[in-house]
C-alpha cells in the first residue's frame, strides 16, 4: 500500500513535498489530476496517476500546460474538484488560458494550480518568482513553509476555491516539493461525485454564461471585489501566525521555506529574546490588518523569502499606507542587499543578514578549522559535470550530427530546447547546441533562421528536439516553417519516453498516464500530413544515420525532418535487467598512447562506460557502468573494441 | 533511547545513481517511526546524472528542521564515495563531526567534459580524518560483492551507522522499514548485510 492513501488519521509518515500536495489533494475529495511533467513538480501527478484505479480518480498528462489546465477547468466547470500541476515554466505556457479563466467562474468543482518554483535552477534554465503572475491574473495565492503545510494548504484551497468560484494556487519551491518530512496525515473522504454542466442554453438569458470573463470590465470588478473577500478571510488564517517577544528589536516576517531557515538563524545565533517572526502563509492578498498590528511591533523588519522580494514589496505597500504619525519602519531584505534576490535561500543566509542587521559576528567554524577545510576542498574536491548516461541514444545522436555537419563544411549548427538532449550544451553532446530556449524553441528559431537567405544566410540549420517537446509545442513551430517555407532540418530525437522528468508517457508512447493503453500517435504521420519528407534513423547505426543526415542538410524551401529513433536506455534496462552485449576491448589491436587516435574512445566520444589504464596506457571497459550498448565499436580507428559472443 | 543533542545532522553523500536518496529515506523511515520528527533534503550539485548528491538529515524530538543544514554543523557524516565524503566534510563538518567513509572512488568528467584525474585516495583519507573527530573507512564494495551484489554496498554502511551508536535506532527497528522497501524476501538477505555493516565498525 503506498503511504498516501493510509486512511488512518493521525498516523505519521515521512512523506516527500509532492506526495503530500498529493495526499492534500485526496483528503479534500479530488475528482481529476492533470499536469504536464516538469522538475520538481512532477510526483505529484505520478503519485495521484498511481493511485487513480484504486481511489477512482481520472488522472491525465497533458500535451503541454495550457492543455491541462483547460481539462482540470472542464472538470470544475462539470462540479469535479480538480487540480493541475506544473513547473513554473508551464504557467508560462498555460498563463494565456489561466488569464480567461480566472476573472470567470471557475464552477462548484474548485480547481487548484500547484505551480513549482525552481530557485537556483537546479533543474532549470532560468530564475523566475510565479507568486508575480499570481498577482497580476488575481488569483489566491498560498505559500507553504513544510511539507506538513503543503499538505494541509492544498486540502484548504479546494473549499475556497469551490467558495469563491475562482482558481487558487499554491506556491511550492524545490525545497518543499522535493524534501522529505514527517506529515499527520488526515481523513480520506469517500465522496461520490457526479458530473453535470449546469450552463446549458437558457433562452430567456441566451449570451449569460459564467464561464466566460465577459463583460470585461465587469468580470474584472468583480475579480476584485473577489479579491477583497479572500483577503478578509485571510486575516483570519491559522496559516499565518506570530511568535517571539512582545516588543521584539528587530521583527522577521518570512514565508515559504524561509520560515524554517529563520528560526533555525534565530536558534544558532540565540536571538529567540530579541527577535520575533511572523509567518505568513497567505501571500496574495496579504491579510493587511494583520501585518499593520505587526508592524507596530519593531522599528526593524527583515524580510526572509526565496526569490525575488515580493512579500517585500507587499509589505512595503501596507507600511505606505499606515497612519501619518506612525512611526517610520526600516526594511531590510532583498532590496537592502541583506539577502540576495537569486539563487537558492539558506539557512546561512538569513545567519549572515540578521548577523548583520544587529551587529553581531558569527563563526559557523573556528577560523582555523574553516581555512584547512578551505584548502583541502580545492586541493582535492573536483566538480563532476553532467553526461549523458551511459547507453544513452543522444550520444550516438549528437555524434552523428557532429560528424554530419564537419562532413558538410558549411558551417552548420544546431538550434536546441529542453530535455536530457540539452546536455549537448556541454562536452557530453560534443558542445553541439549553440541555442537553448525554451520547449520547442529549436524548430521556431530554426524557422527563423531558415528564412535568412535573402540576407545571404547560407549555413545549414538543425533544429532538436525530444518526442516529447515535439508534442508539446514544437509542432506549431513546425508548421509555421512549413506555411513560410523555411529551410531547415528538425530531428526528432526519439526515445519515446519524457526521460528528464521520471519517465512519463507521452502521446508517443501508447499508455496513459495511468498505465491504459492507447493508440500511439507517430511523429512521422504528422510530419507528413504536412507534406514533409521524413527520415527514421537508428542512432547506434552511426554510419547510416550519418548519410541519412547529410542527405537532408538540403532542401530548399521546406523543413526536413528526421527521426532518430531509439528507447531511453534508462527504460530499456528496467525492463529487460540485462546488457544486450558485453563489450571487450582487445589489448592487442588497441594502440594505446601510440596510436595518434588521442584516446579517441575515452577523451573525445567519452561514454563514461569506457576508462583509461593509465599503467597498460590503454582504454578499458568499466564492467560496473557500461551498458552494452556497443556504439563505441564503430568509433574505434583500429576495430579494437568489440561484442564478446 | 535520546538524543545526544537536539536536532542530530545526518549527511549521506554520494554520487547520483548509487542510490543515496533511497538510502536516505530508509534511515528517515526507520527513525520517524521512534517518534522523531524528521526532515530530508537532497542537495544536488551542478549535474544532474553522475553529480554530487548530499541528502541533508534533520532528526529531533522537538521542532520539524529545514531540509539544509547550515553550514559546519554535520554531526554525522556516511560518504559513498571518498571525494563526495570528503566534499561534504569541508563544508558541513566541525572539529566534533564523526564520519563513514566507502572506499570505492567513482571518476569523473569536469563541466568541459573532460576527464579528471582522481586524486590519490591516500591523501583524501587523511583529509577526512584531519577534518573529523572519528573516522571509519570501510570498503563496503569490496564487502558487498564477497556477499554478492554492488548494492548491498549501500547496506553495509547503514549497518555501519548502526554499529556506531551514533543515532537512536537499532537494527531492530530496521526490519519493517526493509520489510515494506523490499519485501519479505529481500529481507532477510538485507538483515544479514546490515549484521556485515555492523561487525566492520565494531572490529
């Protein structure tokens, strides 16, 4: 039995972040999940997918964000309670509908958006603060500070948001979704639920539907008169509260998992007499009356929070607002320069800013202790940087479009987005994608590109991308290319799973997201209902794939396309649990040192399966990591390496 | 039995893909069901497949702790790798931190993907040991394989943190949380490489 559906209430479990969101979820009675893979947001959907059978939800993966919200928005719209779940880059992608959605009625059902944040960009291109567009579209915003309160956030946001009407969010960050905690768990409801579209025709009222913003202007006022009311009830949150002296010197207001660092930094530095914080779940709106009755408190405020200064800046709105003889408060955080506004929050940091702030010194070792530790970490600690695994089909991949574009001497390059293939950043894909935007930006900048010729652009232009992203948004891309008749080649690399986020199916693959299968829908049938010559490759067959490649460098004014097809090692080993060869290298034939090849195999194709014996001065299969793959066979000048019968 | 203080800082560190995050969860599981509160956070260095993995342990009875601990106050430190022990040790341990190391290095590529050459284990040893108040070496591959397979390796050395006495659990409380993880018949193999585990620390 997996942990999250115990129905035992009060028992304890060590839970991660998303599975709590997930457990928050079930205990408020949700009908539909969906959600598009996306780090750290993904459990949640794999942990509800899992259970769906058993607990008779419908749980879906998307085809990007934008779709899933509209399927959880039809499901709340039919009475369902529903929620989807994405990274903070799918609200990029899913903010067009987001918007519409939420100065409407959202229906009986309720619908709520987990959006993760990535801080550092851990697993992530770039820095970006969701609780911003929370904001702008006027949508209830909640921040946890543990897992325990996710879960407890997520159960609460379902009752207001079927209260209210509208969507309401909450604000995870990689800390929380990807931390394992202690978490109570709570009453599992056995609800029934039936579904039924209330909004039928009327002909007495036929342009009234309240699944719709329209009129603007009034769907707008009453948004934020909405506003008001969540507000109000946010005054009065048991998410929000104060501890710490009455009159404290210096007052902490934080939120998220900055709450938790706080008090450890008051801890570590003993300031549990002089400091106070208040804990603020409910970000957007702020509860004004409560913080203007804290504010009162200290003339001091240090604002802890991960990301960019937006309780800050909140903060600073209500402090305006206070009476003309209040006293004049000083803000320290983010915009002081106390806490940096990027990179991950830490327990150190808040050390060094309340450090700081009151004037203290604080040693976390022994100056003597830190500087060895100092020099010995430089002496010997090396940084180990990203490959792709070994077996993987994007090696082979990149090498035969390494060779491909050397064989062709025009120089030509690759457009490239997100996914495992964006590793070719770096030495592990021969340093081959030379632009790295967003999902499915390979295929519309390549478009773009590809339209340059009257300015004398003459280079080739590979575009990549995954089976995935193809689904995901490069198939606008692609038929932008197609109607402007742009040049360029996009290959599809294929291994038919969503690698990077946990090994999600996608509309490729042929099952659900709850194991049912479904009819796959091929990449080529789309590609060539659009007119378009299509290649398949295997990307092991380096020579073949090379050819086929160069082939389609070519072709005046439409897009090429050319599938490299191969399953996701990852999965593959999974399920067969064994190499399909083992591979030797024959100490005879390799030349070692001499051979002028410059440890070819090792230091240049440098699958990290293959080692150097630096005493033999030759190359050696790692036993213990490679996969048997075999594709450095073809890459040996000298025929050394090969599958042992 | 109690806590020698309040919160102890456990850091398992690795490379990912030895299963250190696995390992994590299983030492949280078995202490959260004495009643402690716990709180895991695994820490990944700057490459996702093949990179640094520290999984950051916070056990108390009082208050729930955040997934980081700060900075210099690892109480306890279990590497599986020398380098990664030693990495983690430069950063989060103190005069009074007390260390598992695995002997079995894992090399490398830098971020230019090239390879690094891994230093010699001998001075890594030392280092650990200049920097920590305890240190046990055990090459709990070599262990793993005479019981035959890599991944008991990962056993050994929680059967090594149980053997120090460090932390408030016992093999005892071990057998469920193995239990549920690999069912009944992995078990008792696993059992008998958590015995292994604890011999090597008390020899």
């Amino acid at each position: 039995m997996a942990k999250i559906e115990i129905d035992e209430p009060g028992k304890s479990e060590l839970l991660l972040g998303n599975e709590a969101i997930a457990r928050g979820s079930l205990e408020a009675g949700i009908g539909v999940a969906t959600g598009y893979p996306g780090t750290p947001a993904s459990e949640i959907i794999d942990t509800l997918a899992s259970l769906s059978k058993k607990l008779n939800i419908y749980v879906e993966w998307g085809v990007n964000e934008k779709v899933a919200v509209e399927v959880a928005a039809g499901a709340s719209f039919a009475g369902i309670p529903s929620l989807t779940a994405m990274k903070y880059n799918g609200l990029n992608v899913a903010s067009d509908a987001v918007a519409l959605l939420s100065p409407g009625n959202i229906g009986k059902g309720g619908l709520v958006m987990v959006v993760a944040d990535d801080p550092g960009g851990i697993s992530s291109d770039n820095e970006q603060d969701t609780r911003n567009i929370a904001r702008m579209l006027e949508i209830p915003l909640l921040e946890p500070s543990d897992p325990q309160e996710a879960k407890e956030m997520t159960r609460w946001l379902f009752g207001l948001s079927a209260e209210q009407g509208c969507i309401c969010m909450l604000r995870t960050v990689t800390r929380i979704s990807h931390a394992r905690g202690t978490v109570k768990l709570g009453a599992l409801p056995r609800k029934q639920h039936r579904a039924y579209f209330d909004e039928v025709y009327n002909p007495a009222m036929p342009t009234l539907t309240k699944y719709n913003p329209n009129p603007a202007s009034l769907m707008h006022l009453i948004s934020i008169e909405r506003m008001k009311t969540v507000r109000e009830k946010f005054e009065s949150s048991p998410f929000n509260w104060y501890s710490g002296p009455d009159k404290p010197g210096l007052l902490l207001i934080t939120c998220g998992i900055g709450w938790i660092y706080s008090q450890e930094a008051i801890k570590l530095l003993k300031l549990e007499g002089r400091v106070g914080i208040l804990k603020l779940g409910t970000i957007s709106p702020l509860p004004e009356k409560l913080v203007k009755v804290h504010l009162a408190k200290a003339l001091k405020i240090l604002v802890v929070e991960e990301m960019d200064p937006f309780l800050e800046r909140s903060l600073m709105e209500v402090a305006a607002n206070l009476l003309p003889d209040a006293p004049r408060v000083t803000f320290y955080g983010k915009n002081s320069g106390h806490i940096d506004a990027y990179g991950e929050l830490k327990p150190d940091k808040v050390i060094k800013a309340l450090a700081e702030i009151l004037g203290l010194t604080y040693e976390a070792r022994e100056a003597r202790y830190a500087k060895k530790a100092e020099e010995l970490l430089n002496a010997y600690v090396f940084e180990r940087g990203g490959a792709f695994c070994p077996g993987c089909p994007h090696r082979a991949s990149f090498w035969v479009i390494k060779n491909a574009l050397r064989l062709d001497g025009r120089n030509g390059f690759v457009t490239g987005d997100i996914g495992c293939y964006q590793q070719a950043l770096m030495g592990t894909g021969f340093y081959q994608l030379r632009t790295c935007q967003s999902m499915g930006s390979a295929a519309g900048v390549a478009s773009g590109l590809g339209k340059l010729g009257q300015f004398g652009f003459n280079q080739p232009v590979i575009a990549v991308c995954g089976d995935s992203t193809f689904y995901h948004s490069t198939i606008p891309a692609l038929i932008n290319g197609v109607y402007n008749q742009a040049n360029f080649t996009l290959i599809v690399l294929d291994n038919n799973v969503t690698a990077m986020t946990g090994f999600q199916p996608n509309p490729g693959t042929g099952i659900t997201a709850t194991g049912e299968q479904t009819k796959p829908i091929t990449i080529e049938a789309i590609c060539q209902s659009l007119g378009l010559h299509v290649e398949v490759c295997d990307p092991f067959d380096l020579d073949n794939s090379t050819k086929t490649l160069l082939k389609q460098m070519d072709g005046g004014n439409a897009p090429r396309v050319v599938i490299m097809r191969r399953e996701c090692e990852l999965v593959r080993n999974r399920r067969e649990k064994k190499k399909p060869y083992q591979i030797v290298i024959d100490p005879a034939k390799c030349k070692g040192q001499d051979c002028g090849c410059n440890r070819y195999c090792y230091a240049v194709f440098n699958c990290p399966g293959l080692i150097w014996d630096e005493k033999a001065g030759k190359a050696e299969i790692d036993e213990a990591i490679c996969s048997g793959c075999g594709v450095c066979i073809d890459v040996c000048p000298h025929k050394a390496i090969s599958r042992r019968a | 039995m109690t806590l020698t203080k309040d919160p102890i800082n456990l850091l398992i560190a690795g490379v990912g893909g030895q299963g250190n995050v696995r390992m994590a969860e299983i030492v949280g599981s078995a202490l959260l069901q004495s009643d402690y509160l716990v709180s895991i956070g695994d820490v990944l260095g700057g490459a996702q497949r093949g990179g640094s993995v520290a999984s950051h342990i916070r056990i108390s009875k009082e208050t729930r702790y955040g997934p980081y601990i700060p900075e210099g106050q690892a109480d306890i430190i279990v590497g599986m790798e020398p380098v990664e022990t030693l990495r983690v040790v430069t950063k989060y341990g103190n005069p009074g931190t007390m260390t598992i190391t695995s002997t079995r290095p894992i090399s490398s590529v830098d971020i230019f993907g090239r390879r690094v050459n891994y230093p010699d284990l001998d001075l890594v040893f030392s280092s650990i040991r200049e920097m920590s108040s305890k240190v046990w070496i055990i090459d709990a591959m070599g262990e793993a394989l005479k019981l035959g397979k890599p991944i008991y390796a990962n056993m050994i050395l929680i059967g090594a943190l149980i053997g120090t006495g460090l932390l408030p659990f016992n093999i005892k409380s071990m057998e469920p949380i193995l239990i549920e993880a690999f069912g009944n018949e992995a078990d008792t193999k696993n059992m008998s490489v958590l015995r292994k585990g604890i011999d090597l620390v008390k020899q």
